[in-house]
C-alpha cells in the first residue's frame, strides 16, 4: 500500500515514466529512503529538518519527500539511457545542491507536491 501510494503520486508528476521503460519497480529506490528515513541521499541539517517536520505534521512528510526527489530530478530522469545509469543516478542523489539550503527544500518539498490525500 506503502509504495502504490507513492507510485501514485509520482506518477501523476509524470516523472517515473522512464523508470517503467527499464522494467524497474519504484520499490527498488525508496525502499531504502524509508527504512533510513532519508539519511542515505539528503544532507543531515535537512534530514533533521525532515525528522522535525514528519514529528509536528505526520508520516504523510515521508511520502512528500520521496516524491519531491522524483520531481525535482524528473528532466535528469529522462535523460538516462540503461538500468545501470538510473541505479548511478539514484546512489549519487545526496550530492545533490539543492538539499543543502534545507529550509527552501522543505519549503519546496510542499509546494511541488500538492495536497495528498489520506
């Protein structure tokens, strides 16, 4: 339920199409970011952002972040070619810019994902 919830709502950004073209299952990326709850690919200030606001708001912050990566990599996602450069891509997410200001993350994390339902 967890992750057809989440596929549902990548989906609807129109950012996984390419996943489905290499025959892997959304599974396969956010497993990891929900067991870890996010220290795998963000930065530590902006994990702990992300703790203090799944603490105050809900579990629904943890599906928002993990659709706010989608989204926010949808136009690098599409470039990919194999398999082998989407598993790359996924591992090297924490070097990514945008995570180290993690008050306009969180910030964006909201805004770019919309009202989700219950």
């Amino acid at each position: 339920a967890v992750y057809s919830r989440v596929r549902e709502a990548v989906v609807s950004t129109q950012s996984t199409g390419h996943l489905c073209t290499f025959g892997l299952p959304i599974q396969m990326f956010v497993t990891k970011w929900f067991v870890c709850l996010f220290v795998d690919i963000l930065p530590m200030h902006t994990v702990l952002s992300v703790w203090d606001v799944v603490f105050s708001e809900g579990y629904k912050v943890i599906f928002r972040v993990a659709v706010y990566q989608f989204v926010m990599h949808k136009y690098e996602l599409k470039q990919l070619k194999d398999a082998s450069g989407l598993a790359l891509f996924f591992r090297e997410l924490f070097w990514d810019n945008a995570a180290w200001d993690n008050y306009s993350y969180m910030k964006s994390v909201f805004k770019k994902t919309g009202k989700m339902s219950k």
